[in-house]
C-alpha cells in the first residue's frame, strides 16, 4: 500500500509538471483541460477489470498513459523552445 501511494504521488507530480508546462507553451489553461479530458477518455477506454471485480490494473494504465502523454507534451515544449532560440 505505501508503495502504491509513492507511485501515486510521483505521478501526481508529473501530472502537474506536464500541465504547467502546457500551460507555460500555450499560455492558457485550455490545452491542459483538453489534456485531462483526452487522458481521462483513454484511461477509461482502457479499463480493465480483473476477475475478482476490482481494478488490479489502474495504476498500470494511468502510469502509461501519463508517461506517454507527458513525454509527448516535453517533446513539443522542448521543439518549441529550439525554435524560438534559433
């Protein structure tokens, strides 16, 4: 359980960190709510239930999905940056 809750927050705080730096490119908060709403949709489509009737995976789905979603948004901040120091 402790080790479930570390993950939890370290993934807490990439969530965060990914959307102040949506909100620092865009300068709005639009994208970050267009990002929570896609994420959400995804992580939900995604669902898998085990047969006891409990979610054993979420945290799996939600960790993937945010890596990849923050790793995507990084990416762009970084080509965006580049782009306007050269």
């Amino acid at each position: 359980m402790i080790v479930n809750a570390a993950l939890l927050a370290a993934v807490s705080a990439l969530v965060g960190f990914r959307y102040s730096l949506m909100a620092k490119l865009t300068d709005s908060l639009y994208m970050g709510m267009a990002d929570h709403f896609f994420n959400n949709t995804i992580i939900n489509m995604l669902h898998v239930w085990s047969v006891g009737g409990s979610d054993e995976l979420l945290f799996i789905r939600i960790g993937a999905a945010q890596i990849l979603s923050f790793s995507l948004v990084l990416i762009c901040y970084l080509a965006n940056k580049h782009r306007k120091t050269s």
